[in-house]
C-alpha cells in the first residue's frame, strides 16, 4: 500500500484525505497555512481574553492593548527557544532561524515571553498582572488548541508507533527526516511508503480544550488573582509531560536526553502548584482573622 505525497489518513476514524496543501497562493504570494492557522489561533484567543475581562467587569480593552506587546514577544520568544534547543541543527544552516514556514515555534518559549513583556508592560501601564493574566491564561489555551492544527498542515509534531483509534498516517516524503526515529523507521512495512504515528498535536489540542472548559467554569471561584494563571501552567505542564514523552521532534536539554520540554513542564507543575497552595492558605487565614475580628466587635457591641 502507498500514499501520495499530499495525504493524510487516520485508518482507525476511516477517514482519508486527498492533497492536503500546506500552503496557498494569492496574487503570486505563497502563504503557508501553518501561519495562517496560528494566526487565527492568536485572534481567537485575545478574542476570549477580552471576554473573560468583560464578563468579570474588567476593561477589555486592556487585552488588545497588551497584545500589541505580547505577541510579537511571544512569537519571538517562541522561535528562540526552539533555535536554542535545535542548533545543532540551525548552527550549519542560519538563515533557517528566520524561515518560520516550515514550522519551529516552541510554545514554553511564546509563554515565557509574553509573561516577561506583559509583565513589563503592566508595571508600566499599572494595570494589575495577576488579573490580566488570568484573562490571558484563557486565551492562550483557545489559541493554542486551534494554533496546534498548523502543526497538522506542516506534517509535524506527532509520535512513535500506534495502532490506537486516532492513528494517523503520512507519507515519509512529506515529514523531515530528522522527525522518523529509528524505532519508528522500524515500523514501516514492505512496500509502504507511510508511517503510522501517533497524532501528538491532536492530543494537545484536546487537552488544551478540556483544561479551557475546566477553568472557565471554575474562574468565578477563584480564591486570588493569579490564581487561573496558576491553573493553567500546572494543567498544561501535567498534559504537557505525557504528550511530550511520545513525541518523535523532541527537544533535549543541551549535552543529555532530557527533553527539555519535560523538564520545564515538571517545574511549572510544581512552582504553580505550589503557588496556589500557598495562597489558599494565606487567604484561608486572612478569612478567619478577619471573621474573628468581626465577631468579637459584635460580641462588644452586644455588652
């Protein structure tokens, strides 16, 4: 059995698709849909962030003021770090580093820098961060859910071996090389020119949807600002690790077999985690202060 080089199939759904493009072109100009996608992944996103500012009776407005700063950051931040983690790969071909068609946006890299320009630009605008990014925390999860489709057009981002319901197959001609494993270079059988993977972007985009709806329904009990924040980075770092173990395009901390993805997900698990402990308990007891004062100004009014 063989595949052209434009298919995608997932054999366990019955679904085959024929000449699925990765890009399109309008007056001469090839635009790939990996952007495209992400792109739409983003608006959506400042999109729901600013919903989730509204409904709570925040301004809006502040989170396409603060998009202006934070996604070129986040984007910047993100092709950084994945150059960082890859350059044994980018260091004997540099102009690669500004070719972002062919995907190489690392998602722990587009957080880090949103936060640290968000958080540059809420001191400077004095706008309170913690609650912002409980808006924003919202909308990366919208955006990233739909941004990680672009994965889906590119050929990228998927795992080892599976037989599951959700296997996916592509055409070796259509994926990197350096993305087939030898494990998984194994697999391929006489005559077969397609791998079987796991999707590894679909799971993440599931994941993604499931945190989104878990959070959005508990965002009105939350304790503290920051606290959504918080939520987010565990239960993504949580999905994040599993995800990332199968993945076949890992990254690896420079010098070892560690994935670093793994290794950043562990300590935003355990630093939010963390985070939201501490400051239950700090509010738990700030409640019960304040209680007690107020029943002992009751108990003297009584006198």
């Amino acid at each position: 059995m063989s595949m052209d080089i434009g298919d995608i199939s997932f054999p366990g759904l019955n679904i085959y698709l024929h000449n699925v493009p990765k890009s399109f072109s309008v007056f001469g100009f090839t635009i790939a849909l990996y952007g495209v996608v992400i792109a739409i992944g983003i608006m959506c996103g400042v999109l729901i962030a600013s919903h989730d500012r509204k409904t709570r009776g925040l301004d809006g407005d502040a989170i396409w003021d603060a998009a202006i700063v934070g996604i070129p950051c986040g984007i910047i931040g993100a092709r950084i770090y994945y150059v960082i983690f890859a350059w044994d790969f980018y260091k004997s071909a540099p102009l690669q580093i500004f070719n972002l068609r062919q995907g190489g946006l690392a998602i722990y890299g587009g957080v880090i820098g949103a936060i640290l320009s968000l958080y540059i630009y809420c001191r400077i605008k004095k706008v309170d961060f913690p609650e912002l990014w409980d808006s924003v925390a919202l909308g990366f999860l919208v955006g990233q859910a739909i941004g990680r489709w672009g994965n889906f057009f590119n050929r990228e981002v998927f795992g080892g071996y599976t037989d599951n319901i959700l296997a996916m197959r592509l055409p070796i001609e259509a994926v990197r090389a350096r993305d087939i494993t030898p494990a998984l270079e194994a697999t391929i059988g006489a005559g077969e020119n397609f791998i079987q993977v796991h999707p590894t972007f679909l799971y993440e985009s599931m994941w993604n949807l499931v945190l989104l709806a878990l959070l959005y329904a508990y965002r009105k009990h939350k304790k503290f600002s920051g606290e959504i924040m918080c939520l987010y980075l565990a239960g993504y770092g949580i999905g994040r690790v599993w995800i990332e173990s199968i993945r076949t395009d890992q990254l690896y901390v420079t010098g070892t077999h560690i994935p670093v993805s793994i290794v950043v997900a562990l300590i935003m698990i355990v630093l939010s985690l963390g985070t939201v402990l501490f400051m239950r308990i700090k509010v738990t007891r700030k409640a019960a202060v304040q209680n007690q004062g107020g029943s002992e100004q009751l108990h003297k009014k009584s006198e």
